[in-house]
C-alpha cells in the first residue's frame, strides 16, 4: 500500500515539473528570452523557477504605463 502511494506522489510530482517547464519553454520563447535555459531550469524544481520569471524576468509586478 505504501508502494502504491509513493508512485502516485512521484508520477504527480512529475507531472508538476513537466507543466512547468513547458510553461516557461513556451512563454520565454513567446517574450523573447532564452527559452532552453528556462525549459531546463523548469524541470529541476517547483515553483521557484516560474516564481523567479515571472517576478524578475518577464516583471509582472510593474504596471504599464501605456
């Protein structure tokens, strides 16, 4: 039984990675940004990544003053 929950954790969890790095993959080749490093970044760990671009690179958290 605990077998079963742990593949069930591990295949979620994987899920969660492969998500994110097509996410960032996507959007940093949409924007204009090195796409291959944030695919690769992606899928080393959550949320971290997307977090990081998000605020830091793509700058969501300023308002446009179009």
């Amino acid at each position: 039984m605990n077998e079963d929950y742990s593949i069930t954790v591990i295949i979620f969890a994987a899920a969660i990675l492969l998500l994110q790095s097509i996410y960032l993959f996507l959007d940093a080749r949409k924007h204009n940004h090195n796409y291959w490093l944030w695919g690769i970044v992606g899928l080393i760990q959550a949320p971290m990544p997307t977090l990081f671009y998000l605020l830091f690179v793509r700058k969501i958290y300023r308002k446009r003053a179009d």
